[in-house]
C-alpha cells in the first residue's frame, strides 16, 4: 500500500484559503467579502438542519441570527476534483443569537466551485459534535 502525501498542492491550498476567508467574512460581518465567497446557487444547511439560499443566508447573518463571535476550524482535509473542491473539517464555533451566547462544535462538510479565477462555496452542511 503506498504512502499517500500530506502536503497540500496548489489547488488545494487555494481552496483551504477561500474557506478560511469565507470564515473571516462571516466572523467580521464582511457583507461584500461574504456575497463574493458564496455561488449564487448556494444551499446552506446548519447544524440545526435549518437550509438556506445564499440571499437568506446572508440576511439573517446581517440580521444577527446567528452572529458569529468565533469560527476555529480545524482538522481539515481537502480534495479536488477538476473544478470542485471539497472540504471536511471541524470547527469550533462560538454564536450569539437572541442575546444568548452558545459554543459548540460541528463537523462540516463545505464544497467550493471554480468559478473564474475564485472559488466559491456552492454547498455547506454540518453537524453538531457531543461535548
């Protein structure tokens, strides 16, 4: 059985990096940041099995439900196939909805297209891990 690599390529770099900075969009409350990170065609399922387009998703972010205090992802493993790229991970998440604060932790699966010269997120779907 061969060894498989755990260095990173290029492509796979790059789509580690659009999740990163579509993290830091939600984070910083970065609106133009955000609708840049995300495809158009965009299906977002919370962790509380809540789906949402890219135009709700945005909204309620703008509106505060949730607001993301921290995003921590980590354990992550990337693939790329031609122009998709796929992301599990794990993150550690700190929101505030309703004046509450609750920390928890999911695991997710993001997939991201090449569209031009970017990725975006098209796709995102995650579950809550036990404390």
């Amino acid at each position: 059985m061969a060894l498989m690599s755990t260095e990173l390529t290029g492509v796979e770099t790059d789509v580690l990096r659009a999740d990163d900075h579509r993290f830091e969009a939600m984070r910083k409350e970065d609106w133009a940041a955000l609708d840049h990170a995300l495809a158009n065609d965009l299906v977002y399922v919370h962790s509380t099995a809540r789906v949402e387009s890219k135009a709700e998703h945005i909204a309620n972010l703008r509106a505060g439900k949730p607001h993301y205090r921290g995003i921590a992802p980590r354990d992550r493993r990337v693939r790329v196939n031609g122009g998709v790229g796929i992301v599990n991970g794990v993150s550690d998440m700190h929101v505030e909805r309703d004046g509450k604060e609750n920390r928890f932790t999911v695991r997710y699966l993001a997939v991201y297209a090449k569209t031009g010269a970017d990725w975006r997120m098209i796709a995102w779907q995650s579950t809550k891990l036990d404390s």
